[in-house]
C-alpha cells in the first residue's frame, strides 16, 4: 500500500514533535557518562567493535555510515542531546562539519611504540615523574603529553605537534522520516539482537567520541558472552575441551588485566590482534559452551590478583619471559621453560644464549616438545637485501637503496630469543638497530624473535627458527597436545603459569 505525501508529511511532523518533547532529562544526563571501571566490576566488558568512525583515512567510505536493523523488535536510541527514537531499522551516518573557527590543539607525542605493553612501561616511568601521559592509538601506540610538560623532563623521543582542526566529524541519525544531529554518547540497544551493517551483534551498544575527532561504536558483553567471540577465532572450536577451558580463563583473565587499554577512548578493547581477536558468535558449539560456563566467572591471579596472561601460538619447543619480548618487567608466574613432554628438565639457566646451544636446539630431532606439530614450530625463511630494505624504507629507517651489508644478532634473551638486531648499512653510515617487539612489527617477514642466521652471499641471509608469535605464557598449541596427552586445564595452566592460582572473579551485579 502506498502511503500519500501529505500523510508522509503528517508523519514526519509527529516523530519530529516526539523527538523534541518526549525527552528524558534525568536519563539524558545519566547517559552522559560510561564508567568502564565499574563494568567491570559488574562483570561486563565495553568492546570497542567499529572504531574510528567518520575517519575515512582508517577505512575509506564504508567508515561513514552505521545501517542498524531489528528484524522482528524495535531499535531504540537515546542520545545525551535529549534525542529519543524507536524503529526497526535506521542509519547513523558520519558527516564533516567545517567549524566557524579553527581549533589549533598542541601536545607532545611519541614516537610509536611497537606495543602496547612498552608504551605502558614509558608510561608508569612518565607518572613516576609526576606527569599524567595517555597511552592512546591512532595508528600505533603512543603516548600523549600536554605541551607544558616538556619543561619537565628531556626526551627525544617526543615531538611537539600542532593540529590544525578546520572541521569535526558529526554523527546523523537518518531514515526515511528523519534527520537528527547525535551528540555525546547515545545509546542503542533492543530486546533481539541487532544487525550491525549486515552482520548480527548483539543487543546493547554505545556510540562515543574517540580521542582523535572520529567515533566509536561500543559493544556491552557480559565476560562469558565476550568470550563466546573470542574461543573460536584464538585457539578454534575443534581444540580438545580442556584446551578451551584453559584458553577461556586466561582469555577471561586477560581481558580484565587489560580493560585499560584503550581507557583513554573510554572502553576497555578492540576485536582485532591489538587485543584479543573478537567476533560475534551465535553459532551452539557445545564444546566452546561448556568450556565457557564450566569455568564461569573464574581466573588466574597472583598475590590475589588477576595476571598478565599472556598467550601465544606456538613457543617453538621454548617459552620466554616477558622482559624478553617487551620493554617491561617480568613476572614471577610466567618463566623460562624447554615444553619438554615428561615435564622434565624442562629449566635451564642462561644455555640457549649461546649460538651453537640455540642450533643445536632448533636442529634438535630426538627430544619431543609439546605443540610440535604446529605448522611453525620449526620454520625457515630466505630474506634478500631487498625485502628488508622494503620493510625497513617504510618507516623511514633506510632512505638509500642497496645499503645494506650484513644482518646480525648481538644480544640474545636466556630462552634465545633475538634482543637486539643490527642490520649494518654501507658507506659509513649508522646501523639500524631493532629491539624485542620492534622486529617482528617491522621484519614481518619473521614469525617469532627465537632464529638464527647464516649469510649466504651479499644478497640473502636464511633466518632458520622456531614458533610463531611472542613466546610468552600459554602456547596454544602446546595446550592442545597436553589435552591430547589427558592433562586437564588445570594441569595445563600450572605449567604454562607456575605459581599463579585459580580462583573466582569477585563482582558486583548492582
């Protein structure tokens, strides 16, 4: 049935008359804050699912536009502007408004950090000065300071930066009857679960504005709801069931310690390798579901609070501590260990510093180590000069082709972990140095720091190693043999977290 303009304009006129009178004052400015602290407190997480909305730098045009749509129930919006919306289906989209004035914004950025475990070191060591640094991620992990502070402290690894700001990005609630400015944060949420862009989510969501001018769609997921998106895509849904219920609580436990990783965004993660790979999931794997609910609410904690749980894919026959993949302190309850099956020996000193120790070891064929069968347990890469002065050119390191003359390592962790990495240049100029995490981020080429080297001529080099990731904590595919083998999660996580202890996550449902 056609509807006639004239009642199309009738309509219009009501919902613009029950935009603009059927505000809540008192629920308005409640939504006007969001306290990721105290979601976590209550058991749930705020998972920043669409970031840098409105930015088509990050993601091109798709970036402009949010379509949401309840199939059978209604989408209600309220905005902290006073906007109040109820429909099956809407768009949000992104527009640029140029300001009547430009907005000139001045701080003291760093340079990027290959991680968000060194920035949070930079950090701590920035507060211990009596500043106040934001860890924030724009492109890579930075610290922001205010201008001021560089009277405070000497450092070359920040810039003084001056932002022009001639626009703002504005988010605009639209359909056919209507279009509304958005301001502050809105919420959206339904009684069914929502399509977000063609793909189905969930049912409670926050729209806020990010550090950089852009915006970001949040998530609310209660941990067990978190995790249900997160088992599949980290260890997989076929992994043995005692395997995911050592995957579910370190993924539990890390999300918790981390829940500050983006706070200066205002939410706690994002879904991409930056924290834990996270998508919906509403597929019934009981495997995953009970792994999940049999270890509800529970975590590894040490001196009676959550830890850092590392995980990886593969340690390659050899864990690391954390001070050998990141510039940061070590933990007592995540060691240096050969995963020898038997469980014995499997501690050592300073051995695999050595270079022949470390050959011996990757060549090593009568010792079995659990997570062997990974498909990067052992590896071998042949690098030309060529691939690591693209890799390297990138950032600006090398400016001049054909440079380089040899690639070696001059200090090594006591699991062998590559620490520092010289790539020598010609003609008299400065090697590059790479440390820790600074290596696989830019020699991607790399699975893991844990190689050795031979030179085969001016032009190539064969980087011979083992694993596949940071090395540190849990290996997964470790776990999965252990499984294989009978050990429960139990087992399993006191071997990869020695001296932590398992216990509930203590929260608040009011």
């Amino acid at each position: 049935m056609k509807i006639s303009k004239k009642i199309r304009l009738v309509l219009f006129l009501i919902t613009f008359v029950s935009l603009n009178t059927n505000i809540s004052k008192c629920h308005s400015e409640q939504l006007l804050k969001l306290n990721p602290s105290k979601e976590i407190r209550r058991g749930y997480l705020l998972i920043g699912i669409k970031q840098y909305l409105g930015n088509e730098k990050k993601s091109g045009k798709k970036n402009r536009l949010l379509s949401l749509e309840s199939k059978n129930g209604l989408l209600k919006i309220t905005s902290s502007n006073g906007l109040e919306y109820q429909s099956k289906k809407v768009n949000i989209l992104f527009n640029k408004v140029p300001l009547q004035n430009n907005v000139i914004l001045e701080r003291l950025v760093s340079n990027p950090f290959a991680s968000f475990e060194s920035a949070k070191k930079a950090s701590l060591l920035l507060e211990e000065k009596g500043l106040n640094p934001k860890i924030t991620y724009p492109n890579d992990w930075e610290i922001w300071l205010p201008p001021e502070a560089q009277n405070k402290f000497n450092s070359n690894n920040f810039k003084l930066k001056k932002i022009d700001i001639a626009e703002k990005i504005i988010p605009f609630l639209r359909n056919e009857y209507v279009f509304q400015k958005l301001e502050g944060i809105t919420r959206i949420s339904s009684n069914e679960n929502i399509k977000i862009n063609d793909v189905e989510y969930g049912k409670k969501f926050y729209l806020i504005k990010d550090s950089y001018g852009s915006w970001t769609l949040i998530q609310k997921l209660s941990f067990d709801d978190y995790l249900r998106g997160v088992l599949p895509y980290e260890i997989g849904s076929n992994s043995p069931i005692e395997a995911l219920k050592a995957q579910a609580i370190i993924a539990r436990t890390w999300a918790i310690y981390n829940s500050d990783r983006f706070k200066s965004d205002n939410y706690h993660l994002c879904i991409t390798t930056q924290c834990q790979v996270y998508k919906p999931s509403f597929k019934n794997n009981q495997n995953i579901e009970n792994a999940i609910l049999e270890t509800s609410n529970v975590i590894l904690t040490y001196n009676g609070n959550p830890i850092n749980a590392f995980y990886h894919a593969s340690n390659g026959g050899i864990s690391a501590s954390a001070n050998e993949s990141w510039e940061m302190k070590d933990y007592p309850y995540l060691l240096n260990k050969r995963d020898l099956i038997g469980l014995k020996n499997h501690t050592f000193d300073d051995f695999y510093q050595n270079e022949q120790s470390l050959k011996d070891f990757i060549f090593d064929k009568d010792h079995k180590y659990f997570g062997s069968k990974h498909y990067l347990f052992r590896w071998t890469r042949k690098i030309s000069s060529h691939q690591i002065f693209n890799s390297l050119s990138k950032l600006n390191f090398l400016t001049h082709k054909n440079q380089i003359q040899d690639v070696k390592v001059i200090e090594r962790g006591k699991s062998g972990r590559v620490l520092k990495l010289e790539i020598k240049q010609s003609g008299g100029l400065d090697p590059v140095i790479l440390y820790k995490d600074d290596i696989r981020r830019h020699l991607k080429f790399l699975p893991s720091n844990l190689f050795i080297i031979d030179k085969i001529n001016d032009d190539f080099w064969v980087f011979t190693g083992g694993g596949f990731g940071h090395g540190v904590g849990l290996s997964q595919s470790g776990a999965i043999e252990m499984a294989n083998l009978g050990f429960n999660y139990k087992r399993i996580l006191d071997h990869y977290y020695e001296g932590a202890n398992i216990e509930d996550f203590k929260y608040k449902k009011r």
